[in-house]
C-alpha cells in the first residue's frame, strides 16, 4: 500500500501536553528550544500540528493567538511559531498547514505574523502583505554614565491592583482584547512593570521581561513616549543579568539608536504581515515591543 503524501496527512490540534514535541521541532530547524513561550503559546492560543509519519514528533506545527474586538477595532488572529521539520522540507507542508489554518480555521478573520525573510515568500503568496517591520536586539545592557529626561518617568513594580488598567491600557494600544493573554504575564514573565504620571493616578505605560533560555526578552513594552519606554527598559534592565532581547518597531527610530547605544545589537529583521486588513489596529506610535513576534 502506498503510503500518503506528506501534505495529505491530518492535521491536529496540539495542546499544552505536544510541548516537549514543539520544542523538539524547534531544535529540529536549529531555532532555539523555547520551552517557556511554547508553553504560553500552546496554553493562550491554538496550536495546529502534523504527526511525523516516522514517528519521530512532529513533522510540522503553528500556533494562532485570538483576541477580540474591541471598539478600538476588529478582532485578530496572529499566526506564529511555523515550522516544519528539517528532513520533510521543501515537499509543501508548510504550504498546506498554512493553507488549512488561513483557509480554513480561521477564514475571514483578520491576521498578522512576523515573516523572516526565508518565509516571506510563502506568506505573499497566501495573500499576506507586508506593513511594517521589526528589528530584534539582543545584548547586555549598559547603564548610562549621566541620566536622561527618562530618569524622572515614575516606574515601579505592578502589583495585583494595577492589572485591571494594564488591561485597559492594553486593549486601547493594542486595538483588540488580549485579556487571556496579558493576565498570564504575572506568572510567565519575572518582572512586570508599570508608569505613572507625576499624580499616580494615570497608567503611562506597562512592560514585562520573561525569561528565554539564556535572555531575558522585553515584551510588551506599551509606552506614551520614548522617555517612558526607556525608562521601562532601565527598570527591566536593573532587574536581570542576563542579556536582553527586544523586537522594537523600525519606526521608533529614537529608541532602536538608544538601545544600541545602551549595549544592544541587531541581530534580524521581521516583515510584518497582514491578511484581509490593510494595517494592524490601535496605536502604533504607543506600541514599541511586542510580548513575542509569535503572538503579534
């Protein structure tokens, strides 16, 4: 009997039990393990994966974060994680994992992910178009020798009081509810900090940094201003001796130029993609860092 093609075997849904598997996938494509956001992932969003007919993990995976709409805007669906295993490459299961949940799972939704340049061409195909861009730093972060304007933004720890308006902050920056999402960040993340006005009684901005193998990646960095994200970054930064990660929107210009500055350097850049939107909702100018690329 001969045996299915690749791209005609099933599809599943993948749960936080396939985690081992999803890492080992990772590790398969020469990406690092990332237990910890896979576990986030897989228990925050919708994991969608192929069984190796080898029996050997997974052949493929993806994983798609839904948030709801808000009067900010529509709801969205990011796709993120898209792997497909080094010995079935090029035989078109990335295509037709892609295919099923675009088409299929989630049809009519609006989407969004973060493209390297080696997947962009099949996210173009699919009917993704690019709208904007993101640079990722990683590096050890230096103190400065003389503070800036940043120095007097007011930052502290968040505490269990201030999750009700990081919610609210975050829906309004972000354009859609994240509410399953951003109140996972006290247990993933190992700081999670918020700015104040000068009063106390205005949320300016919020950030988390989580731990990432070696790094501590910050993200979400939600901020009124570049003094306000910087001053986030400094807090975060004070807190952690490992090297930092950020993937910064190329159009916050200031900040990528201070993080360098700071220690941090450019390692890739992501397309950032859209499907049956012409831009991503709410405030960009607002929006430095995402909490990962993987989930928008």
């Amino acid at each position: 009997m001969t045996p299915p093609h690749i791209t005609d075997l099933p599809i599943r849904a993948l749960t936080v039990d396939d985690l081992h598997r999803c890492a080992d996938l990772s590790e398969d494509r020469g990406w690092l393990r990332e237990d910890h956001k896979w576990g986030l992932l897989l228990a925050a969003g919708n994991g969608y994966g192929v069984d190796a007919p080898d029996g050997r993990g997974l052949a493929a995976a993806c994983v798609v974060t839904r948030y709801g709409s808000t009067s900010a805007g529509p709801g969205l669906a990011a796709i993120g994680m898209v792997l497909v295993a080094d010995r079935y490459a090029r035989q078109g299961l990335g295509r037709a994992l892609m295919t099923h949940v675009c088409d299929n799972t989630l049809k009519g939704v609006p989407l969004t992910l973060h493209a390297t340049p080696y997947g962009r061409p099949l996210y173009e195909e699919l009917g993704f178009k690019t709208t904007g861009r993101a640079e990722m730093l990683v590096g050890s972060f230096q103190e400065e020798a003389t503070s800036g304007p940043h120095a007097a933004v007011r930052v502290r720890r968040a505490v269990a009081e201030d999750l009700p308006r990081i919610l609210h902050l975050d829906a309004e920056v972000f354009g859609a509810d994240r509410t399953h999402m951003i109140t996972r960040l006290p247990a993933f993340s190992d700081q999670l900090v918020v700015a104040e006005d000068s009063s106390g009684g205005t949320l300016t901005g919020y950030a988390a940094a989580w731990p990432n193998m070696h790094t501590h990646v910050i993200g979400p960095l939600i901020a009124r201003d570049t003094a306000t994200a910087k001053a986030l970054v400094t807090t975060l930064a004070g807190g952690t001796d490992r090297p930092l990660r950020t993937d910064v929107d190329v159009r916050h210009g200031e900040l990528l130029a201070w993080l360098k500055e700071r220690g941090l350097e450019s390692v890739a850049f992501n397309a950032v993609m859209t499907r049956d939107i012409p831009d991503l909702p709410g405030d960009w100018t607002r929006r430095w860092a995402p909490l990962t690329v993987a989930a928008g």
